[in-house]
DNA sequence: GGAAGGATCTAGCACTGCTAGCGACTAGAG
DNA sequence: CTCTAGTCGCTAGCAGTGCTAGATCCTTCC
C-alpha cells in the first residue's frame, strides 16, 4: 500500500509535470503568435496571460521575467530555421549556396516577428561564451555545410561568418524598408557571385 | 516709432527663436549623450528632461514624442557617419573600399548607440517613399563612391546595397556578440577580396 | 473530517510615454 | 505707471508597462 501510494503518487507528480510542460509550451506559442500578429510591442504580460488564460504571475513560475519568454521564442525559431536550411536542397543548376540564402532570406521575410527575437532584439542569448542553445548551433551549421563546396582556399569558418553576415545584413535593411525592392534578385546574384567565385587567387 | 517698434519686436522675436532652435539642439544632445552613456533604455523623457533642466512637456514642446527625438539623434548620427566616410582616405596600398568599410564598422563599433538609432531600431524614417534626410543620402553616396572602382560590370546601387548590407550585418552580429572577435580581420579580408575580385567573367 | 501544503489570483508598486489645466511671467495699450 | 492678453512652463495625473507580496482557495494526505 506503501508502494501503491507512491505509485500513485509518482504517476500524478507526472501528470502534473506534463501539465506544467504543456503550459510552458502554451505560453511560448502564444507568445509567438501574439509577436507574428501584431509585433513584440504588442506582447505584454497582461495581454499574453490573457491569451493563455492564466493570470499574470503564472507566468513567472514558468519563466524569470518577459525576456526568458522572448528568448524561448527565439530558441523554438532557430530550431525552425535550422530544419529549412536542412531541407532547402538545391533544385537542378541551382548551388547549394543559393538555395540556403534564399531560404534564409525567406524564413526572415515571412516571419518576422520570429527573426526579430533571434537576432535583433537586445535580448542576449548565451552565444559566446556560456551554453549554446544547440537549436542555435544546428543553423548555423547548416550555413558551414552550404558555404563549404565554395570555400575553396579560404578560411571555412570567417566565410560562413561572411555569409551569414551579408543575409543578416540584407534581412534586417529589408525589412525596415532601406532597400530597394526591385533589386532583390539582382542584390542576391550579386552576393552569390561575389562568394562562390574568388577562389582563384593561385592563378600564374 | 512703430518701426522702431517693429524692430525691437523682430529682434526680440529672433532672440527667442535662436534660444529656442538652442534648446533643441540641447534635447537632442542630451539624448544622444544619455543614450551613449547608459543605452536608449535609460533614456526616458523624466531623465531626458531632468538632464536638459527643463520639465518634460517642454520636450513635446520640440518634438512630436520619444520616436522624433530618438530620430532627430539618428539624422545627425548620419551626418557624423557622412563626414567620417568622406575623409577616410586609403592610406598607400589601401583600397578606398576598405577604407570605407573600416571607416563604417569603426563607427559602428565606437558608437553604438547612434548606430542603433540609425539603423536598428524601429523607428522608421522616412527613408523609402517619403522625404529622406539629406544627412542619409550622404552617407549612402559615400559608399556608392567606395564601391564605384571596383563595381566593373555590375550594376554599381546593387553593389553598393550588397557592400553596405554586409557592412551592417558584421557590424550589428558583432555588437550582439554573435561572431568570433579572432576573426575580425580575416572576415573583413574576405568580404573585400570577395566583392572587388569578381569582375573578370569575361575571360576566354 | 481536519490539517498541511502548494498553486493561483487579487491588488499593488515603481516605472513608462504623454497631456490637461493651472499659474506666473512678459509684452503691449491706454 | 497700470492693467489686460497671451504665451510659456510647470504640477499633477492618466493609462499602460514589468514584476511581486500577500491573501485565498484547492488539493492531498493522515
């Protein structure tokens, strides 16, 4: 009786854990999806306990303060970008560098809201020195693994930086409306060519 | 005397509208000092006017709200990165590329907080349709200038976004702490290497 | 059934950007 | 020199923010 007390308890502490992780996913989604509809400005503390139907300080059993919630966002985002860069194969005639760019640019362009948590807010994911959320990793590996049949003599690592760099660069000017829109093709081509041609540098 | 009048109420008139053009100018240093010294988060307009010695409706006096204050500081910001991108001559053996682009990413590097005004935060200038500041169409010159020798024949504003998109990406990566600070010269060397070597598609 | 414990909510704090309305000071007319 | 207009800046306050202390209810166990 003992030993089905606990049992019954161990399976209810379970059942409460599984409750309090599918809450914990709640409230990043909802906070996601507030953030895509009507921006972060938009996801207040008030509004998103509303959303979930919870009351404010239930969100802070789940997370240290709102950045914890946004960094959480930012973290399921990567893990998403991660997974489009690995399945943006190239079609036919088309390099592997391009496909990734344009599957970067495109994560960026149609979602936002996500792109803004991961990259543009203030709002310090661990990155240099502490833990690496691996979702973080994952994408940028992916980029190595495009930018690697191009690489050529140069060094792997500072070109992927490069890369990432110049897509960063291009999603963020994009997006606040600073470049032009009808040389997005051409501004892509140029880029591209610029990175995957150089590599004969050891000509007579 | 009533155009003696008329005089003495002109002058007097001039007067208070040359101390009011200098209080302005003093919000808007204010700001950008305050903003300098502690981040944009610590410029609240209680401090701002407490800083300035004024009451804050004296700010919405001058300016529409926090956004036209922050974005007066990002138009002059651009002026500042004008004039710095028109004397970075290239020292002898020194592309007038690369003195551009160290020139922009010191800039970037020394004052973050104007930078941010300027190019991160939402705070949208006109910039597309609408009047864009002369300080910025400066600025932007200067980089078509930059890029200009080594454009060949690729059309030279696509090239020109393509360099300043990567430009702005390394820059703000880096002030967020996302790329490897070992790499900084490596990965400049690159870009450049990348974006004026590429021109001789019209070999046999 | 009653006590112990945990989970959740209400209410509130200190702060934000922004504004209505009062009070003092200045400028001009008689 | 006095009195009136009008401008100018201030005090005080509003609605909203992130966050938290304390009360309250509800479950769980003996």
């Amino acid at each position: 009786m003992s030993s089905s007390a606990r049992f019954f308890g161990v399976t209810i502490q379970n059942r409460r854990e599984r409750e309090r992780a599918e809450r914990h996913q709640l409230i990043i989604d909802a906070a996601r999806e507030l953030a895509e509809a009507e921006g972060w400005d938009a996801v207040t503390t008030r509004r998103l306990a509303e959303k979930v139907e919870y009351s404010q300080p239930v969100l802070y059993s789940h997370f240290k303060g709102k950045d914890a919630i946004v960094r959480a966002v930012a973290v399921q985002g990567s893990g998403e970008l991660a997974r489009l860069l690995r399945k943006a194969r190239p079609s036919r005639g088309e390099s592997r560098l391009r496909a990734a760019a344009e599957a970067y640019l495109k994560f960026a362009r149609e979602r936002p809201a996500l792109y803004d948590a991961m990259f543009v807010q203030q709002v310090d994911l661990p990155w240099g020195t502490s833990e690496v959320p691996q979702e973080l990793l994952d994408a940028f590996g992916e980029l190595v693994a495009a930018v690697e049949p191009v690489h050529g003599e140069r060094d792997l690592d500072a070109l992927t930086e490069v890369f990432w760099s110049s897509l960063h660069g291009i999603a963020t000017l994009v997006q606040g409306g600073r470049l032009r829109p009808e040389l997005d093709d051409l501004r892509l081509d140029l880029l591209l060519g610029a990175l995957s041609l150089t590599q004969d540098e050891d000509r007579p």
